[in-house]
C-alpha cells in the first residue's frame, strides 16, 4: 500500500489515499514516528524537518532557519536534489537563520543518499516493533510500590497453598 499509493512522497505529510482502513492505519503515523528513527536510502519517505533521523528533529534543532524554509513537510529527497537555496527556502535569511544553516550544512554534508535504496524506519530500542516491545520500552522505568509487591506475593501464597475443596472465604 505504502508504495502503491505514496510512490516519491512522504506519506505521513500527503493526503490520506485507499480504504478507510489504511487511512486509520497511517492516522498512527505521529506515534509510530515518536517511536523511531530513519536509516536514509533515497529519502523519499522522511521529512527533512519533523522526522527523527539525523538524530533529533531538525525543526527544533534550527528554528530560525526552519522558518525561513518553503515547507517544513519537504521530504530529504527533495532538499538533496534542490537546485539551489531559492527553490526550498525564502530568501534572504536573517543573520540567526545564516548562522544555523551553516550548522545544518556541517551536520548534514555526510547524509548518506542513495537514490537506489528505500528509507529503513526502526525502532528506537532496536529490532522489529512489537506490542510487547513497545509495552516494555514505555514502561521500564516505571517501579511497583514495595507494598504493593509484597501483598501480591503474600496473597500468592495463599492461593497456592489453599488446597481445592477448602472454602476461600475462611482464610
């Protein structure tokens, strides 16, 4: 679906095209994207500004010269093979929106592009996602109070050494 109906367009920035039920689906983009980051091929599926994958959102890393930018929802691919300055952003730049593009231009000379792959999104913890992955990560620094353990533990016992025929409300 994602290449039938989003071919050289990032699909999360495009209007919403197919059944109902791929519409729902690609409604999820804003947390499947809070939950990963992108490996560039052809860059035709990341957006240059909102997606995470030169390591943080460049939007909020340059917002000066994200402002001066002619869409914020442009794709990598696009702004690769930008003929020149005038075609993706407004011109002339503030002297703050200068200085970050010099900065964007040392962050950004290496983007490894290659117009033969396709972009690779993964999760941020590693591997394929999974609900039970995805559980983990949400909540794995999240501690059960000492009390709350032990009385699970103690009403464990209970239960395990209560035999079947003995009455459950006499303990």
């Amino acid at each position: 679906m994602w290449f039938k109906y989003y071919q050289n367009k990032v699909p999360h920035t495009a209007r919403e095209v197919g059944s109902f039920w791929w519409k729902n689906i690609l409604r999820l983009h804003n947390l499947y994207r809070g939950i990963t980051h992108c490996v560039i091929g052809n860059g035709a599926s990341v957006c240059f500004w909102e997606d995470n994958w030169a390591g943080e959102i460049l939007a909020e890393k340059f917002p000066r010269l994200a402002s001066f930018a002619r869409s914020t929802l442009t794709s990598i691919q696009e702004m690769v093979l930008a003929e020149d300055l005038d075609s993706i952003f407004v011109l002339p730049f503030s002297q703050a929106a200068l200085d970050e593009l010099l900065q964007l231009q040392q962050l950004t000379k290496n983007i490894p592009f290659d117009e033969s792959l396709r972009d690779t999104w993964l999760t941020i913890w590693g591997g394929n996602y999974t609900s039970s992955k995805f559980y983990n990560h949400v909540f794995q620094s999240v501690q059960a109070h000492p009390v709350s353990r032990q009385s699970g533990q103690q009403n464990a016992q209970k239960e395990s050494s209560s035999s079947f025929g003995s009455s459950w409300w006499t303990d």
